[in-house]
C-alpha cells in the first residue's frame, strides 16, 4: 500500500527547491555586483579602433591573447564613422580614437569614460618618395600637375584635424581633391600604389607604408594629436578594459609594437598586471575620498595605498626619502592648502585646486562660554585645543592667522592640546576634554548634534586642497586618473562639506604666491 506524504515532508520538499533558488539568486546578484573588480573579461573584450591604428593594435592584441588568454575582438573604421556607431549601437568595451576631438565629442554624447592616451600624431602630407612633383605648400595642392586624395573629414580624424587647421582655404583644397576616402588608410594605399600624387596624412602612417615620405606644411608644423583608449561607458568589464588598455600604453608592452610601427609614444606607464600607487592625503580630505579612492581601485582593479596625516608630517617625510634610494614615494599628493604645496613643488611641478573650506572655531553644542572671535580664547580659563603647526596644514594656517592677529601670546597660554589632525580635537571636544578648538568646517558638520561652528569673519580663515601628482612617477597616467575620478565626483565632495573648485585651471607649484601674513612653511 502506498504511503501518504505528511504535509510536514511536503513542506520540507517544497522548501528545499525555494531554498537553492533563493541561494542562486544571491549567487548571481554577488557575481554582478562584483564583477566590475574582475580583470579576467567574462567574455571577449570588443574594442572600436581607428583604421590607421590597425598594424600595431592586432599585433599588441594578439600578444596579449599570448600572454592572457584573453580575446579581444577589433573593428575596424574612421574615427567619426566608429563614434556614430557607438552613438547608436551603445555597446563595447573601449574606443581607439586618432584624434583629441573626437574624445570630445564622446565626452559630450556620454559615450566614454576613462581615457588613456597611446601614441601622439601629428598631421602632414604624404607625397611618393622624393616627392616628384615638388609639393611644399598648401597652393601646390591645388596645381593640376598634383592629384589628391582627402580622408573623409565627417568620418576620419585626419580630415577632420587638418579641416579645421586650414580654415577656409579647405573648400578649394577639397574641391581640387580627386578622391575622398573614409579613413587615412585608404588615401595612403592610394598614394602607395602611385594612384594620387599627394594626400593629407597622419606622419604615423608614413612609417606603415614604403615608397612615400612627408612634408611638414607651415600650417601643420605645430598640431599634435592623441590616439587614445577610451572606456566605453557600456563596458561592463572595466578592469579587464582597462588592464588591456594599460598594457597597449606601457612602454614595455604595447609601446614596443607601437615604436616598431613608427608611432611615437604618449608616456603610458610601464606594465604592471595590478599596479600598486601610494597616495599622500591631509587628513581633512579623508572625509571625501576614502570611499571615492576604493571605487576608483576596484573600477581600475589596481591597489591604492592611502596615507593621511598632518602635511607637515607628509612634507617632512617626502623631504627624508630625497636622500634615501630605496624610498616609497608617493605617485599623488592631495594636501590640505596650497601652502604645503610649495616646500615639495620639486617633486610636484603642477597643482590642481579641487575644493576648499572655511576655517571655523567648534564650540560645544549652545556654545556655553559664548566664543564668537579668535580674540575670544584668550578668556581666562579656558581650555583650547589647536592643531600642531609644524605637523599639519590647519596648525600652520592657524598661528600664522593668530600671529597676523597679534593673538597668538595671548591665545597660546590656553592652549591645552596640539596635535596632527583636527579629528583628533573632534574627538577631544566630543568628551568634554577641551571648550573650544580650531578647526575645518567640514570636521564640525558632521556632529551637529554636539557640536557647532563659530565662522571667523577673515579672508585668512580658509583652506584650499590642491592636488599633485609627481613628475617621475611610475603610475602617472594612473595617478592623473585618480584626479580625473576625483573631479567626476564633485556631489561627493560638497556633501562632505567642501566648497568645489575643480573647474579651475591647473597652476605651477613653483609659482603659488603665499600671502605676506603667511609664514613660509619649513616641515621638520
């Protein structure tokens, strides 16, 4: 006689089957939520490349295949032509663009992210070798000795760049022209084959081709380009995107086949499957970029070491490494002001601005011992906390301030604490060990709750972080990443508090005036 199932078995079969879906469930969530980090691809990576750039970059894919395992799937077209159909078919990896305006425009149309620069290029004209027929200027181009071929300037770069180049004298140029073609490639072979006498060019492409050479017009001399790697913003494999386009770019790898082909070389940096970059940081930007720091290493599937502290600190060990061979020195230094810039402008020629922030005095919550100027800690009995000025960017700004205020005797005596970094007085302030200290305004909004910000009504009461990285360093591409990353995530920055000014342009360490009441920052 057959058995009947207790509804108590039946509830354990049923449960069973639920239970290994909602596990496979969980499974494939994981795997799509950290599949970005992976840079081993899930499948073949499909890369966009510019026609003229065709050579070396199945010659590189090929050996990364080698040395990989990974597959890279390359199609081929002019730059414009390539950019119209991501336009439309929004997908793929990375973009191999031969010129700086169509990045650009992918920027613009929201079709790209990160981008590498690979090789630089300049426009010419291609012409046989010896040049027969004598073409040395733009009005030779147009005698009806010379036959020319023009690239497409809607569809390839080189036509595009020397367009705008030119100016008006295009449309005559154009209009003498015998022949247009899609990509620089097709006018080359076309010169190759001696069908046209002259040809707008990239010089890179002379080099891919023999029997022809080029001539440097007077409008041309001066114009170079970028050929660069752009990850698509339809990658969903962006480690494994940017590991490949890191290894087209790494002088050692990819830059090989490049020079072997003639092209010369956009400075990428030397191969590493996982790049390591160690990043200095003020302590008062770790409010904004900690987060922001690991997206960006887990994006790039590199490691970033970050180290916070006082600049002061950061500075005096930057100075001790200079006389050390063996030394770890940072590839970026992102400080607390400008001023902390300069003692290393060596190291860092260039600073770019990204935020600031007003410097405040944080009271305990109703401010009790009601404090409303710098002049106001000077009260007898009171407990001051400051931040140490040979250690850190904030003590430094803040005696100098005092002493321009001719406060400092007066304030000093109640002075209770100096320490490195204002989270240090936070902490002070949240256990009732001090009644005021001088801080950032970003360290007292978050405890809002316990604490407030007493504003100081004076221009010198404000920080600007400027951001560098180092002029020989071995991660400069990735390090100049990291700033471009940073500079995407302004929201970030103002909900931490900061006032942005990632717009502004880049200026030389070597060049940043400090103002006369400042002293002149000498790290121990």
């Amino acid at each position: 006689m057959a058995q009947k199932k207790r509804p108590g078995n039946m509830r354990k079969n049923l449960l069973i089957p639920l239970f290994l879906i909602l596990i496979g469930a969980i499974i494939a969530l994981w795997a799509g939520l950290s599949g970005d980090h992976n840079s081993t691809p899930s499948r073949p990576l499909m890369v966009y490349c510019a026609a003229n750039l065709k050579k070396p970059v199945e010659a590189i894919a090929e050996q990364y295949r080698n040395e990989f395992g990974i597959e890279v799937q390359l199609q081929y077209g002019g730059t414009g032509t390539l950019l119209s159909q991501l336009q439309v078919s929004r997908q793929g990896d990375l973009f191999i663009a031969a010129d700086d305006g169509s990045l650009n425009d992918g920027r613009r149309l929201g079709l790209i992210k990160e981008v590498l620069p690979l090789v630089v290029q300049h426009p010419v004209v291609g012409v046989r070798r010896g040049n027969p027929k004598k073409v040395l200027s733009l009005d030779d181009l147009t005698r009806s000795d010379v036959k020319l071929a023009i690239p497409n300037p809607d569809a390839a770069s080189i036509g595009k760049v020397v367009r705008q180049l030119i100016g008006a004298p295009w449309e005559k140029i154009a209009a003498a022209a015998v022949v247009m073609k899609p990509t620089v490639s097709e006018v080359t072979a076309d010169l190759q084959l001696g069908a046209v006498d002259a040809a707008f060019v990239w010089d890179s492409t002379i080099a891919q081709f023999q029997e022809i050479e080029s001539v440097t017009l007077t409008e041309l001399s001066k114009h170079r380009e970028y050929a660069s790697a752009a990850v698509l913003a339809s990658c969903t494999q962006a480690p494994a995107a940017l590991q490949f386009a890191r290894y087209m770019g790494a002088p050692d790898r990819g830059g090989k086949i490049f020079t072997e082909h003639g092209f010369q070389l956009a400075g990428g940096d030397p191969w590493s499957e996982k790049p390591e970059m160690l990043l200095y940081s003020g302590g008062v930007n770790r409010l904004a970029i900690e987060e922001l720091v690991q997206t960006f290493a887990d994006r790039e599937g590199v490691t970033v070491n970050t180290v916070y502290n006082g600049c002061g600190i950061l500075c005096s060990a930057m100075k001790t490494m200079e006389n050390s061979e063996h030394a770890k020195f940072p590839d970026a230094y992102f400080a607390c002001d400008v001023c902390f810039v300069t003692p290393v402008a060596d190291h860092f020629p260039e600073a770019v601005m990204l935020t600031e922030t007003p410097i405040v005095i944080a009271v305990p919550k109703g401010n009790p011992r009601n404090i409303r100027t710098l002049a106001d800690l000077a009260q007898t009995g009171l407990s001051v906390g400051l931040c140490n000025a040979e250690q850190s960017t904030l003590g430094f700004l803040t005696r100098s301030m005092l002493k321009s205020d001719n406060l400092w005797d007066s304030v000093s005596k109640n002075i209770a604490v100096e320490v490195p970094t204002a989270d240090f007085l936070i902490n002070q302030m949240r256990v009732g060990g001090l009644d005021a200290a001088i801080v950032y305004q970003v360290n007292v909004s978050p405890q809002g709750d316990h604490l407030e910000a007493i504003p100081l009504d004076s221009a010198k009461a404000s920080a600007v972080q400027p951001f560098a990285v180092r002029h020989d360093s071995p991660n400069r591409q990735l390090s100049e990443r990291l700033l471009t990353f940073l500079k995407d995530h302004r929201k970030s920055f103002e909900e931490a508090g900061f006032v942005w000014r990632g717009e502004e342009k880049a200026i030389r360490s070597a060049e940043i005036e400090l103002p006369v009441w400042l002293e002149k920052p000498t790290p121990q």
